[in-house]
C-alpha cells in the first residue's frame, strides 16, 4: 500500500504533467495561426506531439518505470528498420526481369 507521501507525489506529477499538455496545446494552436510553410508546419508539429506523447506515455502509462521493456522495444525497432533498408539493396543486385538478348539469324550470319 502507498503511503500518503507517495500519492502525494503522484498526484503533483500528474498535474505538471496535465499542465505542460494544456501549455503544448496552446503551443499547438498557436502555431497553427503563424502560417507556416509546409514543411516547418509538419516538423514543428511532429515536434510538439513528441514531446506530448512521450509525457503521457511515460507518466500517464508508467513506462517510465519499465527501461528494460522499451529499450528492447527499441533495439527491435531498430532492427526492423535495419532489415527494411537493406532489402532494396538486394532488389538491385538481381537479375530477375531483365530481358535476356536472344540474337536473331540475321545476327547469326554476321557473325
């Protein structure tokens, strides 16, 4: 059982965190009235979601208190990501589909 300390301190961590995502929201709308080309927009976007995914993945969903578990997610990821950059080396590197010159008699003859 938690003692009244504990729940104490959770509960002022779930408040900071709901404020920076209320503080991330309005980073978000503000940002969306600056008109940004498009490019920005998108990285600046990806940004702030990070940054708010990676609060209520961490807090809200307790995976900060499992390293072990996301940092083998992680290197799973990367693998993954590893493999499926390398197979279009291997497409490249076949020969299959290439048309194969089958000289006609006409070429036979000059030969």
């Amino acid at each position: 059982m938690q003692s009244d300390h504990d729940v104490r301190s959770s509960v002022r961590t779930y408040m900071m965190v709901g404020a920076a995502l209320l503080v991330f929201t309005a980073i978000t709308v503000a940002a969306n009235q600056l008109h940004l080309a498009i490019p920005l927009a998108i990285t600046v976007a990806l940004i702030i979601a990070t940054m708010k995914g990676s609060m209520v993945a961490a807090v809200f969903m307790h995976l900060s208190q499992e390293k072990r578990w996301i940092y083998g997610a992680l290197v799973l990821t990367l693998l993954g990501f590893i493999i499926l950059m390398t197979v279009p080396s291997f497409t490249t590197r076949d020969t299959i589909g290439t048309p194969i010159h089958v000289p006609t008699a006409a070429e036979h003859l000059r030969h």
